[in-house]
C-alpha cells in the first residue's frame, strides 16, 4: 500500500511552523515511516511531482508569487491546512494592512533611517520581483483551507497530532488549550 503525500510551504511568514514541525523531534522519523513527503523545503522537492494527500501551508498571502503558490497547493492536495497565524489571520506581516503600499515602500526604500540608497532613491520595480497584493491576506480569503492550526507557531505536539489524525482517518480534535484565549 502507498503511504499518504504530504507536501508543505512557507508563504509571507518566519518559517516558524516548519520549525515547530521539525520539533517533533525523532519522532520524525516515524513520520517518514508514515508519510512520503513531495514538494517541500523538508526535502527540497521545487515542484509537484504528484497528486498529494495533505498539504500543510504557513503564512499569508502578501504577493502575487504566495497567491500562485497557494492555489497551486489547493490544486495538488486532498487536504489544505492552514498552519500557524500567519496563515490563519495574517499574523505580524498583515500589520502593513492599514498602511497604503506605497507608504510602505516609501519607508523602506527610500526614506527608512538605515536606507544607504546612494542610487538615486528608486523602489525596486522588476517583473521578477512578485507584486504587492492591497494587503495581507490569509489563506482561506484565497482558496477553501480544510483545517487551521492555531499558534504562533502551533506546538509540535499538535502538528504531529493532526497529522497522525489525517493519516490514520481519525478525527482531529483541537483541545480547548489550543484555542482559548484567556
């Protein structure tokens, strides 16, 4: 019988959750025992290579390139996660969300207290550099998430839990700890 494929990506986040992901500790070893991994930074696989059965996603929707990355992930996988924040409320990237863009830009390029621009003050403009989205967005504005798990970054306990949930055909279950806010 084939294992489950998973595949995982950083959209406009730390990399935080992969962190949290690789805390699982020996335990990912078993993991690999479990699951065949595809595109992801965890093996370095750059493109689909086959039809997935669950794909971990971290991070928001900042640029063009995150919302091409994020529909080519609903495209591939059974099952979307949003993993962490960002991805779920746009964590600390959507704090640009009440400043225009060019604002933003502006401050970063030419007018921000550690700018050294000694080339005339330009902001980048190239058709390789992905476009500003109006703001940061998370993933489920973008395309249907089947599952959100929250933290900052989630705990390595939790991801390994859903993932052993999905694997196995079990139901996840979020304990009240996760998601209470008091």
């Amino acid at each position: 019988m084939s294992k489950p494929v998973v595949a995982t990506t950083s959209l406009a986040g730390c990399f935080g959750c992969h962190m949290s992901l690789l805390d699982i500790d020996e335990r990912i070893l078993d993991l690999i025992d479990l699951v065949e991994f595809n595109k992801s930074p965890i093996n370095d696989i750059k493109k689909f290579t086959k039809r997935c059965n669950i794909g971990l996603i971290e991070g928001g929707c900042c640029n063009s390139e995150n919302v091409h990355v994020l529909k080519d992930f609903r495209e591939h996988c059974d099952i979307l996660i949003s993993v962490g924040e960002c991805a779920i409320m746009g964590g600390l990237p959507a704090m640009r969300n009440g400043i225009p863009i060019r604002e933003c830009l502006e401050e970063a390029y030419i007018n921000g207290p550690t700018v050294q621009n000694n080339t005339g003050k330009i902001i980048p403009n190239d058709a390789e550099i992905p476009i500003l989205l109006d703001k940061v967005y998370p993933c489920h504005e973008v395309v249907k998430m089947d599952y959100h798990l929250p933290g900052c970054p989630p705990r390595a306990d939790l991801i390994w839990e859903a993932l052993i949930a999905l694997i196995t055909g079990n139901e996840m279950k979020l304990p009240y700890q996760v998601i209470k806010f008091d």
